[in-house]
C-alpha cells in the first residue's frame, strides 16, 4: 500500500521580511572584519558586484600615479607617531554605527590618495563574549580603513597582521555616544551620511540602546509601520530601489511636518493596494500623503478597512494596480479640457497659458476625491481645484 502525504507549501517570504531584518540586534549583524564587510557591499546587488573591477582599476592607478607608494616601508611610515598604532587584524567594523560603505567613494579615495589627508581610525574596545579576545572597533573612519586594507592587501601583498594603521582609541565610550559624536562629525570633506543613513541610525538607536530622543523615536514609529506592511526604505547603495516593497522616494517619510499617522496610512494602502509587491515612488507617495494628511487634519476617521476602501479604488487606474503616470496623465488632460473652455469664455486679453504642473497637490486631491464619492466611499472636506464629471473618472 502507497501511503500519500500532503506537503505544507511554505508561504514565500516577502523581500522586505528579509531587508528589515538589518534591524535585529545580534552579533552576526553588528560586527564584520573588514574583507568580510568589502564582500557583503558586493553582495547587495549586480551592480554593486561589478564595482570589483573599479575598485581594481583605481589600485593599478595607484600604484601608476605614486610609484613611491608601492613600497610599504614608505608608505606605512607616513603614519609613524601620527597618533596611537593598532594592528590591522586586531579592528573591526561595527556596522550598526557605520553606514553602508559607498565604493565609489573609495575607488576616489585611492585614485587621488593624499597621505596627509588619511585620519586615525577612530575606535572602541569590545571583547567577545564567546572567545574573550578584545578586539578595536571602527565606529568612524570606515572608508579610510577599507581603502588602506585594499592598499596593504593588494597593492604591498601584505596580510592585515602584518600592517599598523594610525588609530584614535576611545575608551569607555558607550555605543550611543559613539553614535552621537559619529553623525554630529560628519561634517564637509567627508562621505556624507544621507536621509536614508539618518533613518537606519536613528531606528538603531532605539532598538540597540533604547534612545528616547523624539526624533529617533518618531523614525522607529514609522519604521514599524514599514515592517507592519512589508514595505523598507529603500537605500541606493544596496542596489534595492527595484524590489518589491521599497520605498524609493523619502522626502515625505522624512517630513516631520507630515503627522506620523499618515506614514502608516501610506503604508496599508501600499498593502492593501498589492500586497506591496513593488516598489513605490513619485507620483503615488506624493498622491496618497497627501490625501492621508488632509484626511488627518479633517477628522476622518481612518482604520483598515477606510485604507482598504481607497486602495481598492485606486486599483481602478489601470484594473488591478494604481500608476501615477496614468493617474496624473489623465488628470492633465481632463484640466486642460476644463481650462480650454474657461480660456475661450473670456476676452482675449484676460487670458493666460496652462501650466501642467502647476497646483499639482490640489488637482490631483480633487480628482481622487472625486473617484472615492462616486464609489460611495467617504472624503475628507476638500476645495475642488476644478469639477470632475463621472465620465472622466477611470
């Protein structure tokens, strides 16, 4: 007899289940070697892996441009009695505190290296748990040190044990310190951190070391609401702005001016919408925040199913899913009609020229408006910005 078993199909894990997981807090996440955190950038994405080749490239000009550089003794002894000395192998990178490496920034750094420019490596000291070896930990300076560790390792064969680079060892510094002195110092002359990199260090500060700082804790709120609706906010560097999920654009997340609610509304409606299975940007983000806000400041009342009611409306666009290029396209056009026929009613000398994008905001709120009440589903008080017959609607 042929016993026949029925097999769970495992429900596929979201990209952004696992994008949102650089949030836990464990050891494998915090603490790299410096090859070991060279090796995860090129792991981000195609195009992040063909930056091998540039990085490779930019080595050979080196060692072109300053020939005097390829003999270690020469270029390691720059740095003699410059500040306090460490082993190469003896620090690591904390990468929690440090945001992710820019490449193309280093494949700068090596072709126009400048001796004097290079700046101790500022660290902490922290000892493993399990092995009890103390190690140094990068917590600023992490694009000097992945530039002098190609340059030892490729260009002088040298292996990290083997190389001293100029360090600032900070003891006793408490890893919330370490990260207020980092973003505070990053300053002119340096890789910059972005919006996004502000973001993911303010969520770290409350999920590392429970920061009750407003901003921090605001940026942890709507982090949740992200991770509540499968959705991240997209970093350029990890080659992500195409997977499913992504917030792409932050000007609005990052608007303290919005209320906090309306990032959550966003993101259901992201949910509700297709299950967030696609990035979203432009034209929708701009839409939808601004109908969440108006309905915010107008006292409606907005749960899941309120979301779900417009996100299903919004499917109407083009049948299953909502484009902005569709949605603002017919928009233009049913306003141009509107305007053509107000123009042609007043003398010639009062009229005036279209602008297309002009009150972009309030066109595009009339018009959603306008497509939720005719779908019997309740709006905000707006000022329509020109009327929207029902045979314009999608």
């Amino acid at each position: 007899m042929t016993l026949m078993f029925n097999t769970v199909k495992e429900a596929p894990v979201h990209f952004a289940q696992n994008r949102n997981k650089i949030f836990e807090n464990t050891i494998e996440n915090t603490f790299a070697t410096i090859n070991d955190r060279i090796e995860y950038v090129y792991s981000l994405s195609e195009s992040n892996q063909r930056l091998r080749g540039a990085i490779e490239d930019s080595l050979i000009e080196f060692e072109f441009a300053q020939p005097e550089m390829t003999n270690p003794e020469y270029f390691w002894g720059k740095f003699e009695g410059l500040s306090l000395e460490a082993l190469m192998s003896d620090v690591i990178i904390h990468m929690r505190l440090q945001r992710i490496p820019t490449m193309e920034a280093i494949v700068d750094y090596i072709r126009n290296y400048c001796w004097f420019k290079v700046q101790p490596i500022k660290v902490f000291t922290w000892v493993d748990p399990d092995s009890g070896k103390e190690y140094l930990v990068c917590w600023d300076g992490q694009h000097t040190l992945i530039m002098l560790y190609l340059i030892g390792t490729y260009v002088h064969k040298l292996k990290p044990s083997e190389i001293t680079i100029p360090v600032n060892i900070r003891r006793g510094i408490t890893i919330e310190e370490a990260r207020e002195a980092l973003m505070s110092e990053n300053g002119e002359g340096r890789t910059l951190f972005d919006t996004v990199d502000m973001h993911e260090q303010y969520v770290y500060a409350v999920r590392d070391t429970n920061s009750q700082r407003k901003s921090h804790l605001l940026a942890e709120q709507k982090q949740k609401y992200l991770e509540d609706n499968f959705m991240f906010l997209a970093n350029p560097r990890r080659g992500e702005m195409d997977k499913p999920g992504a917030l792409t654009r932050t000007d609005e997340i990052l608007d303290p001016s919005f209320p906090h609610e309306v990032t959550k509304y966003f993101a259901e409606w992201c949910y509700g919408l297709n299950g967030s299975n696609r990035p979203f940007a432009g034209t929708e983000v701009d839409c939808m925040y601004h109908f969440f806000e108006c309905c915010v400041k107008k006292g409606i009342t907005v749960d899941r199913r309120y979301v779900k009611q417009v996100a299903m409306v919004c499917r109407k666009v083009t049948g299953d899913d909502f484009d902005g290029s569709v949605f603002w396209n017919r928009i233009k056009s049913v306003y141009e009609a509107y305007f053509r026929r107000t123009q042609e009613a007043l003398p010639e000398d009062q009229r005036t020229r279209i602008s297309n994008e002009g009150a972009k905001n309030e066109k595009m709120l009339t018009f959603l408006c306008a497509m939720l009440e005719d779908a019997g589903v309740q709006v905000p008080e707006y000022d329509a910005y020109f009327p929207v017959k029902k045979s314009d609607l999608f």
